[in-house]
C-alpha cells in the first residue's frame, strides 16, 4: 500500500465529474459482480467462494465511492440535499447485496478461501472508482505507474498469503455450527 501511495501521490479531486463516466463505472462494477455472481452459481465448489467473495468486494468498492459522494453533499446541503440524491439508497441497497454475497461465500467454504479475495477486490474497486469517476489524480509518469502497479499487486499477493497462513481457519461455518449443536 505504502508503494502505491508514495509513488501514486494520490490527491481529491472535483466529484462533480461526467455523470456518464459515473454511471459506466458503475455499471461496469455491478455489472461485473452480476457475472461473477452468476459463474459462482455454476462453478465448483472450491471457485464458487472466491468468486462471491470478488463479487462483494466490487460492490464495497463502490459502496465507498457512493458513500463519499454522499459524504460530500451532506455537507454542502445537510439533510435535505442527502435524501433528495440517488446516492445514499444505492449505499444501502450495494451494503446489503453484498452482504448477502460474502456471507454466502462465507457460508459455502472456509474462511480462508473467500476471505482474501473479498479483502483484495475491495480496495481495487474503490481506486477505480475514485479515479475513474470521483475526480482523484494519480501519477502517470512510467515510474510512478511501475510503483504503483508494483504496489497494487504486493497488496494482492500480501492478502492471498496471509489468507493462506495456517493461523486462518481451515473449517467452513458450516461446519463449526454441526459441533456447536451437537455440543
């Protein structure tokens, strides 16, 4: 994270972008998580959890964007200009949608599996986001980009091995709520 930042130098910029590039975006993201949705419903066992848990992960990314934006017009309107905006109903209906999706991944195999993926996506979903269509800058000269993507794809790594560690559960709920009835 620290590579990205440091090379990336990440600054805010005007939200008051493209309202095209906001709906493409997320568009794109509920779009996506619709499909890997679809392919975790029909896929093995051991995929199907990962899949959901990508799926939730790009929903919570744009769950933050739409939340910042809504941030941002509660401010500058308070409560009248917050629930006269799409914005904070779409925060709640991509909060509950993924929760439903993570805690089905959670349900279906160990922690483990799902977890890191969901831990990854996030974030991910959430540059692309501000970028994309909440106004934020990034670098983009060749080394910054290096660093950057060197970064994104340290964090990636870190998530998956530490969601590999033998200290992370190895059972699915599932299974630890057999014990705990027969216990």
């Amino acid at each position: 994270m620290t590579a990205f930042i440091v090379a990336g130098q990440p600054e805010g910029g005007d939200m008051a972008s493209d309202p095209f590039r906001q709906w493409l975006i997320i568009g794109v993201m509920v779009g996506l998580a619709l499909l890997l949705t679809t392919c975790a419903k029909r896929s093995r066992l051991s995929a199907g959890p990962v899949l959901l848990a990508v799926a939730a992960g790009l929903l919570y990314g744009v769950q933050d964007a739409l939340t910042r934006v809504s941030g941002q017009r509660f401010a500058e309107d308070g409560w009248g200009g917050l629930f006269t905006m799409w914005q904070p109903y779409g925060v709640l209906l991509l909060g509950v949608t993924g929760l439903l999706l993570v805690q089905s991944a959670f349900e279906t195999a160990p922690l483990r599996m799902s977890l890191p993926a969901l831990t990854a996506a996030q974030p991910l979903a959430g540059i692309v986001c501000g970028v994309g269509f909440l106004g934020d800058r990034l670098r983009t000269d060749a080394g910054a980009l290096a660093w950057e993507a060197a970064g994104l794809a340290g964090i990636v790594v870190g998530v998956v091995l530490l969601g590999m560690h033998p200290a992370m559960p190895c059972g699915s709920a599932g299974g630890r709520a057999g014990v705990l009835q027969q216990g």
